[in-house]
C-alpha cells in the first residue's frame, strides 16, 4: 500500500490545506495508484456548505484521479477500470434511450467493451488530453461527463455529457457542467469550451443554454447517427464571460 503524502495532494476552488489533510487521514486509502473517497467524506463536506472539491493526486506518473465533489448527493469521479461493470449497466440498461442521439451505444455489446473504452479514456488523461468522469448521484453511476480534448495551444476544449434515462430531470448535468467549466477556466487555465449538440436534442441543448454558452451557428450534417445525418449546434463560452455571470 502506498503512503499518502499530503503534499501531493493539490486541492482547489475553496479547500484549505490543513482542513483537507484532516479529513484524508481518515476517509482516504490510496491502493495501487487509485483513491477512494468514501460517500460520508463527500457528505460531510457538501453538509458543511462549502463550495466545489477537486482533489486530485499525483505521483510519478503524473495526476492519477481525481475526484470534484458538487453537493451532498452528485460528485464526479474519473473512470476507472473497476467502474466498467456499473457503466456497461448503466447503458444496457437504457439503450433506446441513449441510442436516439450517441453513435456508439451498439458497439458497447459487453462488460469487456465498456473496460476497453474506461482504458482508452485513462490514455487519454494520462496524457493530459481531457477525461471521462462518471456522474456519481447517491452513491450510483447516473452518467458520463469529460472533456474530448485539450488545445492547449489555442487553449480551448469541448465537453461531452449523457445521462441514464432514471436520472433524467434531477439538474445532475446542469450541476456537472458547471463543475467542468470551472475546472476547465479556474485548474486549466483555458480560454474557450464549446458544446455541440444535435439541433433537434432539446434536453441536451437547454444545458449549455441554462448555462449562458452563445449559440454561435449550425454546422450541416456533421455527424453521421446510424442511418442518417445529423446537424450540430456549437455553443461556445469564453473565459471572461464564465467570470462576468
């Protein structure tokens, strides 16, 4: 087992150093390479009133996980490997719900197929090249949520986000929007996030709407959706306008 060194540790938004240290004494196991934050942990800070968490840890490798508390009830949390049962779940268990506007839900056909994809996004931040976080809402996989790149010359990235059909209307990806965005303007140091969405996939547009993100026009056919073409609305916000609401 690995010893958890505190200074390691890089908190963010609200947290203080020794406060954070307090509570990881105790709530905090880190076992080959990963770690786990215990559902009292998030509660009892979320109770407390405090703002947003990120703890993130590194080694030396680099950043290994991290984990963004919201509230007492939703937090995100990057996808690991022994999440690959719960996300296979998840998406088995509302594919005509997903399938109407993601292009991959037919390839996801076994437990195996959601590893390889966890895998791949696991690359990708080791890399430090975006992230997949699983949306987490009392305690159970509701979604995914992560960025599918980051420009660090243009300093800019897009974020991506589904739900599960049973989490539908609770404001979990409104809540986990934010939590990105602020990762994105406030940890990375970015300037522009867009989000793209289907013209006719109205739940998935009110988000970056709710949020204040300018529609900035339609691109024709851009994605191909099993039989047929669909078009893109890009709606972008900068850094100054995330910092003037």
């Amino acid at each position: 087992m690995n010893v958890l060194n505190p200074n390691t540790i890089m908190p963010c938004f609200y947290l203080q150093k020794r406060f954070l240290v307090q509570f990881l004494d105790k709530y905090v196991k880190m076992i080959f390479n990963t770690i786990f934050i215990t559902k009292s942990f998030v509660s009892k800070w979320s109770k407390g009133g405090r703002g947003p968490l990120i703890v993130k840890t590194q080694g030396k490798g680099g950043i290994h996980m991290f984990i963004c508390s919201i509230d007492r009830d939703v937090y995100l949390k990057l996808l690991t490997r022994e999440d690959a049962e719960r996300l296979f779940a998840l998406v088995d268990s509302c594919r005509p719900h997903l399938r109407r506007w993601l292009p991959w839900v037919d390839a996801v056909k076994a437990v195996e197929d959601s590893r390889a994809f966890i895998e791949g996004t696991l690359k990708k931040f080791a890399a430090g090249n975006g992230f997949e976080a699983g949306i987490w809402y009392k305690g159970v996989l509701a979604g995914v949520i992560g960025l599918h790149y980051i420009d660090r010359n243009n300093r800019k990235t897009s974020i991506g986000y589904w739900l599960g059909e049973p989490f539908q209307g609770l404001g979990l990806m409104t809540k986990s929007c934010k939590a990105c965005i602020d990762y994105v303007f406030q940890e990375l140091k970015l300037n522009r996030v867009e989000i793209r969405c289907a013209v006719e996939n109205q739940k998935s547009r009110a988000i970056p709407e709710r949020l204040g993100f300018v529609n900035e026009g339609t691109i024709r056919e851009a994605e191909w959706l099993y039989d047929h073409f669909v078009d893109h609305i890009v709606y972008g916000m900068i850094a100054s306008e995330w910092r003037a609401r």
